[in-house]
C-alpha cells in the first residue's frame, strides 16, 4: 500500500474534524469538573492552578478550531493531523502534573490514535502513534507526583479510575467507529449510485446514435411509402372506406417524417440549453394535440389540478420526448381515455399521466425504469429507460405506482423554471 503524504484536502476530513472538536468539549468538560471537584470529594491533593490554566489553553485553541470548522468547506489532512497531536500533547501535559503514568487519565492517548487510524493515511497514523508511545514513556519518567500517605486508598482510587477511562475511552472510540463507519458506507451507497447512473447513461447514449442512423435510414423508405400512398389515393377505382385508410396511412407517413426532421434538427441546429419557456398549461395542451394527430384513435383530457396562472416551463425535446413515451405506454395499456392531470407548489411542477388499464407489472414497479425490461409485443422495452433518463438529467423525479381504484399512474415531478 502506498504512503499518502499528509497534504490533500478532503470534505470528509472536515467532517471529521468537526467531530474531533465536538468530542474535546465533551472531555475538556468533564477534566474542569474532576479537577475543580475532585479533591474536594477524593481528598486528593491536586496542583489546580496550572491544570486549569492547561485546560483553559485548550478551551481557546477548540474555540479556534470549532470557528475554523463553521466557516470552511474543506479541511486538509495536516490539519487533522495536527489537532491529533495537539491533543496528545495537551492530554501529556495534564497527565503530568497529576501523577503522570500512574493516572488513570494516560489511558486517554489511546483514543487519538484511533482517530488518526481512521481518518489519516499511513505516514501520518505512523507519526501519532510514536508521538503517544513517546509521550507514555517519558511520563513513566518525567512526572509530578500526587502526595497521598494511604497506598492501600491510592491503590483502589487508581483502580476505579482506570475504569473509568476504559469506559470514556470505549463509548469514545465506539461512537467515532460508529459515525466513520455510516459515513463510508454513505460514500459507498453514493459511487455506487454514481456507477449505475454512468452505466445507465452510456446506454442511453448508444441508444441514442443507433436512433440517429435509423433516423437517416428511415428517410428513403418513408418517401417511397409516401408517394406509392399518394399514386394509390388517386386511383379513380378505389372505394370511399379504402381512399379513408390511404388517407390516415399518409398522414401517420407525414407524422414519422415530422419526428424524423424534427430529431435531426434537434440534434444539429438546436442546442438543448437554449430552450423556450413557456406557460405549462399552454405547452402541456399543444404537446398533448401533437400526440393524438400521430394516434387519432386515442383519448385523454386535460385537468388543471392548481389555482392560478400556470408557471412557465421550459420546452426541453427531452421532457416531450419523455411524456409522449409515458402517452403511447399508457394508450397502449387500455382503449379508454387518459387523464392528463398538471399541478404546481412554490418550488415543484407535477404531471400525472394516468390510465384505467391492469396497473403496471409488478418487475416495473420493483425497478422503476431503472434497468432494461423485457421486450413485448408493442415494443423493445426500453421506453421506461430513456424517460427516467430524460427527466432525471432535467432535474426532476418519475414515479410509477398503482392507484388503489384501478389503473396505472406516472408521476412526473420536475423543479420550476427560475423567471
């Protein structure tokens, strides 16, 4: 494994920093109380004035760090590495005037090196712990010691002191285990999510060249159909109900041609970030006419759910794309007409596109359009993919769930256009 210099600069490292400065309050709190009360309830003579005066240091370097930690962004491992040291540097000098190895307190270098095992790399962790053995050692030596005549009553305060760290030490080093291990597993969850959606959006993207050639391709077999439809249409020995059927197969060929040109212009002359916004109502509507000449035989109707003027949308290819998908899913499912249900907050924009057909299947709902589906008979399977995607990168949420009274409904909830 390499060794990491101590210099990057990390979120997570804030984090944990953050932690560490709440952590010392806790413990500076509790040193002020033992060493203001403690001779009086022990009857243990303790030197009070330079150990106040050490914890009041300590006090105003926290009070630093914690303005430190509420004004930044990012801390670096230096300085995580240095309040490390600073802790064990104040703690050995508490230690010190109070008996030094043989107090119980000296047990209480432990937990920052768990800290920096944690949190630091290598070189770092190697450089705490022999900065907490050194200071340990040079405590068994260099000390002031605590007067006290009864060694049979030194012997069991020293005992019940050392249980007493050992059970501050432990609900220390457990809570900061606890806090980092949520933490990576938080980060862990987020990658993965991250991979996923990578994943998903290279497949949209190769889904999305294949759809440019069969657009280009589509073209030569388009115009033949059209004008062997139009020298049909104007055979003199056709009847009325045949010329009705040539007539719908030219203008469902007009509507493939319109979808054919508007991709190519859509991926050429226009850009994707310059789009218009317009009332959501009006957009809703027209998009909504624009469906039914390409599936005549289809209903639906349009409820405004809201009070109000509707705000304004912006009238991304994307979205459209993504709600016509949900439309021809939905009148694929029953013969019955749609609701088209649209509604807004202060902050969010919400389309409902319901259907009174079965309800979606019970795979769909488990992943929610997000990996591919099996084909079936009206399709590929992969039009609950390439809406997910769409509304996603617009900043906006689909959901897919069955109402209690029937039917299937999409949820499509998108953030309101900035005026």
């Amino acid at each position: 494994m390499a060794i990491l210099p101590c210099t990057n600069e990390s979120a997570d490292h804030l984090a944990n920093l953050r932690r560490l400065v709440a952590g010392r309050w806790v413990v500076l709190a509790i040193l002020f109380l033992v060493v203001l009360m403690g001779p009086g309830i022990l009857d243990i003579p303790v030197p009070q004035p330079p150990l106040l005066g050490i914890i009041a240091v300590i006090a105003l370097f926290n009070a630093i760090a914690q303005w430190r930690v509420l004004h930044s962004q990012a801390a670096s491992t230096g300085e995580l590495f240095t309040q490390v040291l600073f802790d064990i540097g104040a703690l050995s000098a508490i230690v010190f005037f109070s008996g030094g190895a043989t107090n119980p307190l000296v047990s209480l270098l432990l937990p920052p090196v768990a800290v920096a095992a944690l949190t630091l790399p290598a070189r770092c962790v190697a450089a705490v712990s022999a900065t907490a053995i050194i200071a340990y050692s040079l405590l068994m030596l260099y000390f002031i010691p605590l007067p006290m005549a009864d060694a049979t009553r030194a012997t069991r305060l020293h005992l019940i002191g050392m249980w007493l760290i050992f059970v501050v030490s432990t609900a220390m080093i457990g809570w900061l285990i606890v806090r980092m291990t949520r933490q990576i597993r938080e980060r862990d969850a987020e990658l993965a999510a991250t991979r996923e959606q990578a994943l998903r959006d290279e497949r949209v993207m190769a889904m999305g060249t294949l759809a440019a050639g069969a657009a280009h391709e589509l073209g030569t077999p388009l115009g033949t159909m059209a004008l062997l439809a139009g020298e049909l249409a104007n055979d003199p020995n056709l009847s009325d109900a045949v010329r009705e059927d040539i007539a719908l197969l030219r203008q469902q060929i007009g509507v493939c041609k319109q979808i054919i040109t508007g991709l190519s212009r859509r991926a050429g002359a226009e850009r994707l970030d310059n789009v218009e916004a317009v009332p959501a109502d009006r957009w809703l509507d027209s998009l909504r006419q624009h469906w039914h000449a390409a599936r005549p035989q289809a209903g639906s109707r349009l409820i405004i759910a809201s009070d109000g003027s509707a705000p304004s949308i912006a009238a991304d290819p994307r979205l459209e794309q993504a709600i016509l998908n949900l439309l021809n899913n939905a009148a694929n499912a029953t013969p019955r007409p749609l609701d088209i249900r649209l509604s807004w907050c202060s902050e969010n924009l919400c389309i409902d596109i319901r259907d009174h057909g079965p309800g979606f299947p019970s795979e769909i709902l488990a992943t929610g359009g997000q990996s591919s589906f099996p084909a079936h008979e009206r399709g590929s399977g992969v039009g609950l993919i390439l809406t997910r995607t769409a509304i996603e990168q617009l900043g906006g949420r689909l959901t897919l769930f069955n109402p209690d009274d029937g039917g299937a409904l999409a949820r499509i909830e998108l953030p309101r256009a900035k005026p």
